[in-house]
C-alpha cells in the first residue's frame, strides 16, 4: 500500500529518514567526514525544492529544481560510499537510495517539462 506524498512532504521526509539513518552510523574520523557531505546534499534537495516553490521568476524556479536534481545526484554518489564504509548498513542504504533515484526522476519530469513550455 503506497502512500502519495506532495513533493515538500517527500522530500522534507527524505531528510528526516537521512538524519536517522546518519545516527546509526559510528563515529570515526572517515565516517564523520562522509555523513557531513551526505547530509549536506541530501537535506538540500528539499531546500532547494522549496526555494523553488517561491522563486521570483521561471528563470529561478528551474534552477532552484535544476539544482534539487544535482543535489540528488550528489546524495546517491554519498550513499554509495558511505554504504562501501559500513557494509552492515547496506540495507537502509539502498532504501534511500531508491528514493533519491525517484526523486531525481520527478525533477528531471519537472525540468523536461519546463523546457517544452519555454
């Protein structure tokens, strides 16, 4: 049973899952470093995403989303390694991974179609 989120609930849920999962992660001078640039990208997308919701131009709002779409790229890329760091946490990892594919799908839906109206 799937439940339908809007984009600001799914995203602002995408961090608060990452934050948990950053938690249960050991403290080490690698694992620290890692979580810091994970959570830095993954709690921008949905930033960014909201900047885009009250940009001041069309111009604004695709780069605000261009830039959510990085941001989840960047995220992926993090999990990725965070997960080759900490093998017992693969599992969780993947989840989040899934999700941040997902979303990096809704964005690029969103910049596709922002090009075709332009």
């Amino acid at each position: 049973m799937s439940k339908e989120y809007d984009l600001i609930e799914r995203t602002t849920k995408f961090s608060e899952d990452l934050v948990v999962f950053c938690k249960g992660i050991k403290q080490d001078n690698i694992n620290k470093s890692l979580i810091n640039q994970l959570i830095r990208s993954g709690t921008s997308i949905g930033a960014n995403y909201c900047e885009a919701n009250n940009a001041c131009s069309k111009k604004d709002f695709q780069n605000k989303i261009f830039i959510s779409k990085k941001e989840t790229q960047e995220t992926k890329y993090w999990l990725q390694i965070l997960t080759k760091s900490n093998p017992e946490k693969a599992k969780e990892a993947r989840v989040l991974w899934k999700e941040c594919q997902e979303l990096m799908m809704i964005f690029q839906k969103i910049i596709s179609s922002c090009k075709k109206k332009n």
